[in-house]
C-alpha cells in the first residue's frame, strides 16, 4: 500500500539553500543518500535522475508556474496580461500548440543559422582577441544569441538591442522579486506585442525563410495559430532562447577557465564541441530545475502525491546522480554518458529549442577556445543573485594569450 509523502520520515533541505549553489548540493548529496526525495518549505525536491524523468514524463503533473502567480501573490496586473503560452499550456491544449509548431523547431532549421553563429561570435571576438581580457558576461555572453534569434524570426539584425532588453525584462517577470519590476516588464511586453504584431503582418504578405513564417504558416487539419498564440509563441522563443543561452555560455567559460587542459582540448579538436556543450550543462546547467504539482492523486513508487502537491525536479541533483553517473562531481568534457543531461527537461515539456541551443553553444565554444587561448580566472565569478529564474555568471572577469584579430 502506498504510503501518503507526508508521512515519510524524509530529509530537510533549508529554505535559503538557494542563496549558496554550492551550499545546494551539498544538501542534495546527503539528502539523497537517505531518500530520492526531500521536503522543502513549498512541497518536495525529488532528487534521482530516474525520478525526475518520471514526474516529468507523468502528464498528471502539470507545470508549476500558473499555480504559482497565486503562491507567489504575483501583482495582478502581470497576471491579467499573461496569455496561454506553450510553456504552461497542459493536457490537449498543450498537445495542440506542440502539434502545430514542433515542425518549426527542427534540427534543419537550426543547422541553416550556424553560420549567423559563427559570424556573431567571430565578431564579438574580433575587439578583444588582442587585448588579453575580457569581462565574458557583457562583451561575449549576453550579445551572443540576439543576432541568431532575429535571423531565426526574421526581423532586422540591427533591431538586436530591443531584442535584448524586452528578453531581459520580460523574463524578469518570472524572477522571485518580479512585483518590483512591474511597470518595467509590463512596458516590455507593449513594446514586444506591437513591435511583433508588425512583423507578423509583414509576414502574412512577404513570407521569408524564417521561423516567424514557418510558424504563420503551420497547419493541421484547417488548425493554425492564431495571431495572439504567434505573438506568445515568439515572446516564448525570445525568454527561453535568449537568456538561457547567454547564461548557459557563461557557465561554460567560468567551468573551462578552471579547466584549461579540457579548454587547450576542445580548441585541437572541434569535433569535442557536441560532448563538451552536453558535459557543461550536466556539471552546470543554466536551468537548475522545474516545478510541477500533481493534477490528481498519484502514486509513484508506493508513495502518494495528493492533488495539488508541489514537486520541484532538481535537475542539479538528477544531473549528478552518482547511480547513473560515475564521478558525477568530476567535469570532463569526453564524458559519455549513460543518461541524458536534464537541463533541457523531459516528456512534454520538454525544451522545443533543444537543437538551437545545442547548435549555438557547439559553434561557440570551439572558436573561443581556439581564438582565446589560455583561459584563466581574473577573479572569481560573480553570480546571478538566487531570485532569478535562470542562473549563470553576472560578471566573468577572464585572461586569455592575445591572438591575431
């Protein structure tokens, strides 16, 4: 008989292990010597990789952030502006959105932007390839995906800046402190709609070799987006694309400037790049985890969620699971794992951008290692206070040997 989860004798993970990463696994590694979940302030950590999977791939726990504009007593205004997004959508109007705009997000459709990405990296590079130093975070990591996505959408290269200031303070709005930043995200939001709503007309009359038309474009049985779900579904594509990214490189660079046999490595031998972006995000994923909360009761291993429990999948404890990983605290780029890296998500959810960000960091990291040799760490890095939604460095001093422009 499965036993209720608020009757196991299970281990406390601190309200404030978010402030200190490090202090993070340290809870989760003696937790879960003990049990594959542990209970937190708001519901339950599930700690093993093979648990994750599975409540991720469960549809009768749904994705946590509607549920949480109320336990967060979000301002009602972010919340009456919020429009049905694939990225909370459940059940068939999940299946739905999935349905029409998966044919978009394609392993073709991001190989055709590898050369914007070899491009856009080149010329970050290109100003301080000679100097020797470089702050990664502002001059390498954050104009990164900007120019890629706007190819992706099809709208004008030198429109990168906008882009880069509604991803930043629309994304905000999911950050633990979003109440203080209402007038910001919500002037973001006016300007993304409006700037979008044009584009989308331009489409619907000039179709390119883009996303934006791919997606005014998809059609299932007389079913297409409407101009609303467009407008989410690019607003979706910009949080989730942009920042994401732009942290998920920085962790890199901060992993491989303490690793610079690894990085020497990866610049002899660009063929390391898929192996490398897969190692980083295991070892350091920009994603940390998720939340769900059960739509139903449900039993899991004899254990039993009742309706409306909250369960956050910590994929920084999945991703070093030392049942499914050997060494799993050890970063080493050639790993091959027997598991997939949990930072993209799993089941439904999971990461409709998966082969973009894999092409990005894959074309990035080799030309750095190879145009910034001897990476090494100025000073330690500064870290995204523990409120954000997505975590990464937000200052990485680094030195490199000067080379050629």
């Amino acid at each position: 008989m499965a036993t209720l989860v608020s009757e196991l004798d299970l281990p406390v993970i601190d309200a404030d292990f978010l402030t200190d990463p490090e202090k993070a696994r340290q809870q989760y590694n003696e937790a879960v010597q003990h049990h594959w979940l542990a209970r937190m302030p708001m519901g339950y950590a599930v700690l093993r990789h093979a648990a994750i999977t599975r409540v991720l791939r469960d549809r009768r726990f749904h994705h946590l952030l509607r549920l949480m504009d109320g336990v967060r007593q979000l301002d009602p205004r972010l919340v009456d502006q919020r429009r049905q997004s694939i990225l909370t959508a459940e059940g068939d109007e999940h299946q739905r959105l999935r349905r029409l705009v998966s044919p978009a997000f394609t392993p073709k459709s991001a190989e055709r932007l590898r050369p914007t990405m070899r491009a856009t990296m080149n010329a970050l590079i290109d100003p301080v390839a000679q100097r020797g130093t470089v702050e990664a975070v502002s001059e390498i990591c954050e104009p990164y995906p900007i120019p890629i996505i706007c190819e992706l959408l099809g709208a004008p290269p030198e429109d990168w800046q906008d882009f880069s200031r509604w991803a930043q303070d629309v994304l905000s709005g999911l950050d633990a402190d979003a109440n203080e930043k209402v007038d910001v995200i919500l002037a973001a939001r006016v300007e993304l709609d409006a700037y979008v709503t044009d584009l989308i007309a331009r489409r619907r009359t000039q179709p390119e070799d883009d996303l934006l038309t791919d997606l005014i474009a998809a059609n299932e049985d007389g079913d297409s987006l409407s101009d609303d779900e467009l407008l989410t579904m690019v607003e979706a594509v910009l949080v989730a694309g942009v920042d994401t990214t732009r942290n998920q490189l920085g962790c890199a660079l901060s992993l491989f400037a303490e690793h610079p046999d690894q990085w020497s490595a990866l610049a002899a031998d660009a063929d390391l790049a898929p192996r490398a972006v897969e190692e980083v995000m295991r070892f350091q994923g920009a994603v940390r985890g998720t939340g769900r909360y059960a739509d139903e009761d449900i039993e899991i291993d004899d254990v039993l969620f009742p309706k409306g429990t909250l369960v956050f999948p910590a994929f920084t404890s999945g991703n070093r699971d030392v049942s499914v990983h050997e060494s799993p605290d050890t970063f080493d780029m050639q790993r091959q794992a027997a598991v997939p890296q949990l930072t993209f998500g799993s089941g439904v959810h999971f990461c409709l951008g998966a082969f973009l960000a894999r092409a990005e960091l894959q074309e990035a990291l080799p030309l750095l290692a190879t145009r910034l040799p001897g990476l090494s760490l100025d000073e330690p890095a500064s870290w995204k206070p523990p409120t954000a939604a997505i975590f990464g460095p937000d200052r990485l001093q680094l030195s490199f040997t000067p080379t050629g422009s």
